[in-house]
C-alpha cells in the first residue's frame, strides 16, 4: 500500500462510504431548483425564493455555507453568521434568481475554496463576510436597472469592502477516524475598529418525515446537554454528540415550514426552520424551543473582535458518544491531518515545480473535491407530488420531465457550480472526471459509471443532460472521458481497470445507438443533434424547431459522432487485449468512422457538403422545406469541433489484434473510396503509427491557420469560441424580412435567447480548448517534428504541432498567473483582488472568459470544467517546449 496515508484511505472504500462517508456534500443552493418546485407552470425560480428559503422546508436536499453531511443527506451541518446588523443572519449564500440576474442567475458573495483531500480528512474554505449591513436590497434593484449590455453589478461593486470593514471566516474541518470530525472556525477583523459577531455553527435533518409517506414518517431527534453537547439519534444513522467548546447557548427548533409566514396557515410546530433566525434577530424567545429538543440546532457564540484579530471556537461532531475531554487531542489530530494533505499533495504534484502554479492547482483541486453534492430527485415521485405538503398540491399543466419517470437519483455527485447550477450536468461531469482522476480515480471512475445505469440512463438510451430538461442533447464525451480516465487510472496505479472499461462500454453502445437512430434524420452519417451544450452558437435556437421549418445538418454534430466512433473503437480495442470477442466491436466502430468521414467530405444531394472550399472551413447546412441547401458561414467552435475526431493505432496494438487487423486490411484493399480517408499504414519514419481522422494535410492546416489566428480564434488566453472576424463582420441570415444576427461578443452574451445565462460567441471556455489540445497532441504524436505550422499566422514563426499547442497551454494558464504588471487576467479591472493583501493567493475559477482580455465571467465557481487548469498544468510540464520554460520560469 501506498505509505502516503491518504493515498491508503482512498483505496480502502470505492463507494462513497468509510473515510468518504461524510464529505462537503451540502448544496449551497436548494431554493429556486427544478426538485423543490411543485407549480404549475414550472416556475422553479419564484415557487421557493431566496427570502422563503429560510422559513420553507426542503422536499429534496439541503443547504448551506461550508456544509457537510452524511452521503445521504440525512444528517447536515453548516455554518451561519450575524453581523449585528442584517435582518436576517447569513445562514445561506444570497444571490439572485435567473430573471432577476441582467446576465442570468448569479451569486452575490466572496467565498473561496482553499484546500481538500479526497477523503475529506481535512478541508479548508474562505467566506468573506460584511461588517455593514448586507446591502441585499441595492444588488436586486441595480440589477434589475441594468441591462445586457452593461456588465453584473458584484458584491465589491457596492462599495462595503472599501474600508476593510469585514471578517475573513475561515472554515476548516478535521477527521479523527471516518465518523469523528472536527471543526475549527476562525474569524478575522480586517477593519481597524472593533466588530461584534455571532457565530452560529448549525446542524439538522433533512426533513424526512413530514411528506406523508409511513416508512419516513420516525423523527429523529437532537437533545441538548448544557451549553456544550447536542445529542444526535438518527434511526439510520444511529447516535452521535456534537461537542460545543465553550458555546454561549444551544438553541433549537424544527426543520419545518413556517406556513404561518408563507401562506397564512397554522404552523404544525410553534418552532419553524427560522426560528433560530428570528431568535437571534429579533430577539423573539418563543421561537426557540426551551427544552432544547428538535431537529435543527445552533450553538450559539457573540463576540467582540477587537481590531486586526481574530476569535477562534471548535467543535467536534463524534460516534464516540461518551468523550470526557474532546478536545484534548484537537490541535494534534488537525496538525496531523494538515501534514498529511501536504504530503499527498506534494506527491501529486511532483512534476510541478513552480510554486505559484502549485497553488493555482491544489485550489482547482480543493474546488473540485468541494464540489460534490449528494443529489437526490425521484422524478416519478416528485411529478406524483407528496400526499402531505406545506401547501396542498394543484399538479402540473407543465410537467417536466415527464419522459423521465424511471430516475431516481440518491447519489453524490460532482456538481457544475453548487449555487450557480446545484444540478449534474451530463457533460460538465464528463470533464469533471478527468481532474477528480488525478486525486480519486475510484470516485472518477464511479461519476462516469453512475450516469449510465438505468435509473439515470434513458431506455431509449440517452443519458439525461440536466434537471431542467433532461431531454436536451449534450455532447457525446461520455466515451471520450471513460477512456481517459482509464489511461490516468492506469498512469497512476500501474494497471488498467479493463473492468470499468466493459461495463461502461455496454452502456455506451446503448447511448452510441441513439444517437445514430434519433440524431441522423436522413440516414446519411451527417447529424443534426440540436442544442449540443453551446447555447447560443448559432443563428437559431437549436433547441428548438427552427422558424421557417427544415433541418440542421450540424459540423459539430457530426465531429462529435465522428470522435465519438473513435473513442469506441479505442475501447474495443483495449478490452479486445483480453476479450478478443470484442475485435468485431472495433471492426464495427471502425467501418462506421469510415462512413461518418465520408459524408463529411461528400457532396449531399443539393451539391453540398459541410466543408466549403471557398472559406476552407466547416459549417452548418441549412435544409429548408422547399429542398434547398445553404452553408450557415458562421466561423465559430462549430467548425472546430472536427478536430475533435482523431486517434492513433499502432502496428504493436494491431498485432495483437489479428481478427480485427485483417477486417481492417480488407476494408482498405475492398473500399478504395473509404481507404483514401485514413493514411498510409506505414510511412516511414512514423514508427507504423496509423492516423484515423477526420482531418489530415491540406484541410487540417487551413482550419489550424483560422484557429491560431489571432485576428479570428486565438485569444492571448486561449482559443475563442467564435471568430473575432465576425466583430466587425457578423453573420446575417434574413427571414421574411427579419435579420438574424451572430456577431463577436467577447464577454456575457447580450442577449436572453438560447439559454442566456451564457455566451459561446466570443469568450474562451476549458472544456473545448482541453478537447483541441488533447486532439492536437495526438496528431503531434503521428506527424512528429516533420509536420509544421505557423504559430501564430501571420507571425512568420513555424513550429511543430506539439510547440504550438503547449503555447495556446500556456495563454490558457496565464489567465491565473501574474502577468509581467503583477495583475492576473481573470480578476479583470477589480483592483481589490488583484493589490489587497487578504485577496491573495485567493483563485475563482469562472465558467468561462473574455475572449480578448481573459477577466472571468459566468459562475464564478465552476471549477467542474475550469478545474481542467489543473490538468493544462501537467500537460505543459510534460510536453513543455524551451521557447514554453523560458516563459513560465
């Protein structure tokens, strides 16, 4: 075993439960999502709102500000503050709803996640925290003023950190065995007066009991003892104390809806879920219970911080019912367990030798491992509604997901963003995996498994995209993530899961299935596929049917199927090592590559194809109803996205492959018309490496020479997802007399079509920049040296592909980094974090960024894909070029 101690507690449990059994599995957003919402008309956002979340019961999960619970939910805690000041104590994080938001739902608060190791045996996070009153009020109304053209009105822009006039609430948690857990919250003053603060370090149930069901219907109970114990009894759970260091008061009440304040009906409780709230505002008695007893409880610590100090209180939640002095070894098991974190991680980070990019990686990581969220929706249950509920249920005119009755999912999961997007999303998680290998390959590989079992997994065989709409289309990485997390899995521990590659592979063909029956509307290996994750790419919504009728025969569509046969007939040929049953799959996979290639170079029936020799560049077609044909010339990813497809067979692995070798060399000797899409078997000098791709020569250098071409796709910070020629050009496609316009927009989209709360016509986004360089270096491991490029175009620089791609790595890293004036890119013209000493060292890792100066944009959490850094740091090592190390050194 692996002597680095937390390397030997991952591999103790796979699923979840051991040293993994209690984690940061709490949301930090249950109101306003699709599980809670039980109106007519789907109106999630205004069924449960931010200012009813206090005072409302949860259906389906909880949440809170640096939160744990069990791998079920059942038993949470988190942490609440007051600053003597609000009208509502800060027991969760504020932000607003998506119409409330002028660039969609957006949280309004200072937080970062510092440190994590994949057991959770320590974590850290940062909450920032105004000594003023919050300033909820002005946040709503100055963004309700503002319009898409203007940029979100932040918390910093409201001035109420000008003066330092805060507290700096460190939140760190310690294991001293897989039920015994610490906590230790530190309080600094930044500002130079003195500053009250009350701490309320709080723990509950998830409501269970109250929804009309028999087998839920047993409460569990928490007991307080003085002021320094809580007793927990779970009939699941079993029992266990929290032990409260010094606390001023424990004060309890019910996890149970204040109808009385919501919808003017008698309370079952007299102490609702806010009552600790109204306790501790208003100083309103009755709402706590006196006899210490319910199933929510805090404890209670005011105090004075005096100027530039601090005030620390602890904790520790135990199985170990019966400890007399709990915090005797506190400090030691904490010192511990922070050692520890530092030796895993200076293992897993061997290779990175800069220390700045060490830091910006281990707090991917702890974003990474921060975001998990157990996840729970049985949608048949929840379209049913409950026989008991707060307010009796009318049912739905608007039922969604109503396709989806078979989920029921109660499961932890990587979470996109746990308040921006508190919900799985298909192919988020797929890029997830990838980062969450590196530290857990068990839980990676267990994400990438869960999605395809059947009660997520369609029969019809798609794979839900999102809670909102299971049913959109995201793009096909399942497979392409299942076979790297394979190779990283096998990196790290010397051996493959071939396993883990079978029972994925099943699925996959399910998945692969419906795609070719439901996607290729005309049979002709050209796919349409709709929305594909990108949401306002194009000129229409492609979610939906399209204005004049007709049909998309989509080039990002077609390249993601095109990489996706390749990514199948990879594994085929990995688990045919030791199956060779499955040389006919990759046989399969294979030919259907050949088919897909060929469609996309062929002329259709109206003499078009999707690659136009004019532009040397892939686009959209457009098929109307009166059978005409045209090119949608937007350059943008969607003409990227071929790249995509691309893998390496060598002449080693066809050896061993003989049944599967000779399908192969009887395909290239029979179908002439297909072999002229692959190379040549055996150049020389290429180490009888073979090329499978949808690109090769000519075309593959004219779309490099748009993609590196700073005045169309290369940022300083990476690859934008449309074209900066389209600034001063945008596309224009006319329709009775209306104009329908893609034009460059570098930040927020400027529009609410096609989802709104994002913009894939100009930033720079992770996942299809790591999918570029991913592609990229593979065609580098064919063409080796001898194949160069011009890097930038225009530059008169020529280059491997190899050199070129580790510098389009390196702009994206440097979004992070200091640049040469000491400013990092993604923190923008905000001078407070780029010079205010307690902003230091302090990463958020954005959904995506300004495709021209590299400030963050979108949710500023979503370390699910941005996390990808953390790979892009190990890829430059690896493949670094000199011109690469004189710059990041």
């Amino acid at each position: 075993m692996n002597t680095i101690a937390e390397r030997g507690r991952i591999y103790e449990r796979a699923d979840n439960k051991g040293w993994k059994k209690w984690g940061p599995y709490l949301s930090e957003r249950a109101w306003g999502t699709v599980r809670e919402d039980y109106s007519p008309y789907g109106d999630a956002w205004n069924y449960v709102n931010h200012d009813m979340a206090r005072s409302r019961a949860y259906r389906w999960g909880e949440e809170g500000i640096g939160g744990i619970s069990d791998n079920k939910g059942h038993i949470c805690f988190a942490l609440a503050f007051w600053n003597h000041k609000d009208n509502i104590i800060k027991e969760r994080l504020f932000g607003l709803a998506g119409p409330e938001g002028n660039h969609g739902e957006d949280v309004k608060e200072l937080y970062y996640y510092l440190d994590s190791t994949p057991t959770h045996s320590y974590m850290k996070m940062l909450y920032k925290y105004p000594q003023q009153e919050y300033p909820y009020n002005r946040l709503v109304i100055e963004t309700m003023r503002r319009s898409r053209q203007d940029p979100e009105f932040e918390l910093l822009d409201t001035g109420i950190f000008d003066r330092d006039e805060y507290f700096d609430i460190f939140i760190e948690y310690a294991k001293a065995d897989q039920n015994d857990w610490l906590v230790k919250v530190t309080a600094h003053n930044r500002s130079d007066v003195e500053a009250p603060l009350t701490l309320l370090p709080t723990i509950w149930f998830r409501n269970t009991w109250s929804w009309g069901y028999e087998q839920y219907s047993a409460r569990p109970m928490l007991n307080g003892i003085a002021n320094t114990q809580i007793e927990i009894n779970h009939k699941q759970l079993g029992k266990y104390k929290l032990y409260c260091e010094n606390a001023d008061a424990l004060l309890f009440c019910e996890n149970e809806t204040n109808t009385e304040r919501l919808y003017g009906r008698p309370n079952q409780s007299p102490y609702p879920k806010d009552g600790i709230n109204n306790y501790i505002v208003s100083g309103r008695k009755g709402f706590v219970n006196p006899n210490q007893i319910g199933t929510k409880a805090s404890a209670q610590y005011v105090r004075n911080v005096p100027p530039g100090e601090s005030v620390t209180i602890r904790l520790r939640f135990s199985d170990h019912t019966q400890l007399t002095l709990p915090f005797v070894d506190f400090d030691e098991i904490f010192d511990k367990r922070l050692v520890e974190a530092d030796a895993f991680y200076a293992d897993l980070q061997k290779n990175v030798k800069n220390a700045e990019l060490r830091t910006i990686q281990r707090q991917a990581y702890a974003g990474m491992l921060w975001n998990k969220q157990f996840y729970y929706y049985n949608v048949n249950e929840w379209l049913k509604g409950d026989p008991k509920m707060p307010v009796p249920f009318q049912g739905r005119v608007y039922a969604r997901n109503e396709g989806w009755r078979h989920m029921y999912t109660a499961n932890i999961l990587s979470m996109p963003d746990k308040w921006e997007y508190p919900w799985f999303a298909a192919w988020d998680l797929a890029f997830h995996t990838l980062t969450l290998a590196r530290l857990d390959p068990h839980f990676a590989k267990r994400q990438l498994a869960v999605i395809l079992r059947e009660y997520y997994m369609h029969p019809n065989g798609q794979i839900p995209a999102y809670e909102w709409n299971f049913s959109d289309v995201n793009p096909p990485v399942h497979a392409w993530a299942t076979w790297q997390v394979y190779e990283i899995d096998r990196e790290m521990n010397g051996v493959g899961d071939v396993g883990f590659l079978e029972r994925a592979f099943h699925k996959l063909l399910l998945n692969f299935t419906w795609w070719v029956n439901r996607k290729d509307v005309a049979g002709n290996n050209i796919f349409g596929g709709g929305f594909l994750g990108l949401d306002n790419i194009g000129v229409f919504d492609r979610s939906q049917p399209l204005p004049m009728g007709g049909r998309i025969e989509q080039a990002d569509g077609t390249g993601w199927m095109a990489m996706y046969t390749l990514n199948m007939l990879r594994i085929a040929c990995e688990i045919s090592l030791t199956r060779p049953v499955y040389q006919d799959m990759a046989s399969k996979f294979f030919e259907h590559f050949l088919h897909i290639a060929a469609a996309m170079n062929n002329l259709g029936k109206q003499g078009i194809s999707l690659w136009d020799e004019i532009d040397q560049f892939y686009y959209d077609v457009l098929h109307t109803p009166d059978n005409n044909a045209r090119l949608l010339k937007i350059r943008s990813m969607v003409g990227l996205i071929p790249l995509f497809a691309v893998e390496i067979l060598d002449e080693d692995l066809l050896s061993k492959l003989p049944d599967f070798k000779r399908r192969v060399e009887w395909v290239l000797t029979n179908r002439p018309d297909l072999a002229s899409l692959i190379s040549r078997w055996h150049e020389p000098g290429k180490g009888e490496t073979h090329l499978l791709s949808l690109l090769r020569g000519h075309r593959m250098k004219m779309i490099l020479k748009r993609m590196f071409d700073e005045r169309e796709f290369l940022s300083d910070f990476g690859i934008r997802a449309l074209s900066k020629y389209h600034e001063k050009t945008p596309y224009q496609f006319e329709l009775n007399g209306e104009i329908f316009q893609v034009r460059y927009v570098a930040a927020e989209s400027e529009m609410s079509m096609f989802g709104g709360n994002s913009n894939w016509r100009g930033p720079i986004w992770f996942p299809v920049n790591f999918l570029l360089i991913d592609s990229l270096l593979k065609f580098y491991q064919y063409y080796g040296d001898d194949f160069e490029i011009e890097y930038p175009t225009h530059s008169g620089q020529v280059m491997s592909i190899k050199e070129a791609t580790i510098l389009v790595v390196e702009r994206l890293i440097n979004i992070f980094r200091r640049d040469a004036k000491g400013q990092i890119p993604a923190y923008g013209t905000v001078q407070k974090m780029q010079d205010d000493p307690h902003f230091q060292d302090l990463y958020l890792f954005h959904e995506y960024f300004h495709g021209d100066n590299g400030s963050g944009l979108g949710a500023n959490h979503q370390t699910g894909w941005t996390g990808l850094v953390a790979d892009l740091i190990e890829y430059w090592y690896k493949y670094q070029s000199v011109g690469a190390a004189v710059a990041v050194k």
